[in-house]
C-alpha cells in the first residue's frame, strides 16, 4: 500500500498526552473506525476508482462487520499480546448498539477490530495500522 504520505498529509499524527490504556474501549472503537474508513477510501482512489457510487459501494463493503470480522481472523495470529488486549476490550465492551448487518458476534469482533485501529493510531503506529489493513483487504474479496 503505498498511502502512506497521502494518509500522513490528511491525517493529524497525535501527540501521546495521555495513557490510552484509560480511553475507554468503545472511545477507541469510534476512532478506529474513522481511521480505517479513511484508509479504505484512500486506498480505493488510490487503485484508480473515481465514480462515487462505486466507491461508496466498495467502501461500504468493506465497513460491515462481517468484513471486519474476516479482517481480523485474518490477522489475529501476527497481533501481539498487546494489540490483542486492546482488541479483547474493544469487543468486550458493552454497547448500546445493535448489529446492523451480519451477527452480534461479527458486531462485538468488528467493534474489538475498530477498536485496535483507534489505539494503534493513538500510539503513532500508522505503519502498523497499513500493515494490517493491507493484509486484511487484500485476502478479502469484496
């Protein structure tokens, strides 16, 4: 993925000026999600798509929880213990949300995932954050 420089001129890089082991799980998940949203929408201009009806298609395929839920059973085995704690919070967390498309457990994994991605953008990893979500979209097909 070679967004990057794209997603570092668009995005702010946040200073560390509190512990992010004390933002609550759901606060990380509504983070992650922007964040992995804009990684989703960047990489599909990237790839040259340009009609905004086809991206929204993609790009909302890519949201729902059960492509997140792939996403993150793709991943799981290269998190460490670390991501992996922050992900058991996220989906962990009690929310008051209902699932809109798929199961209540791809919702809790989708929200586990999102959340991952709010920390890991918090600590300043946004090349893990790429890493990631490049495997991850790539052994999806949507």
């Amino acid at each position: 993925m070679d967004n990057k420089f794209l997603f570092e001129q668009t995005v702010k890089i946040p200073q560390k000026t509190q512990d992010i082991r004390q933002i609550p799980a759901l606060t990380l998940a509504y983070l992650g999600d922007a964040i992995y949203e804009l990684i989703i929408r960047t990489t599909l201009v990237e790839q040259g798509m340009s009609h905004v009806d086809s991206l929204n298609k993609k790009a909302s395929g890519y949201a729902k929880a059960p492509t997140q839920a792939k996403i993150f059973h793709i991943i799981e085995p290269e998190l460490s213990e670390e991501e992996l704690g922050f992900y058991k919070r996220g989906r962990n967390a009690k929310s008051g949300s209902v699932a809109k498309s798929g199961t209540v457990a791809e919702y809790r994994v989708a929200t586990g995932f999102e959340a991952l991605m709010g920390y890991l953008y918090l600590s300043g990893n946004i090349d893990r954050i790429l890493e990631l979500v490049e495997r991850g979209i790539k052994a999806v097909d949507i």
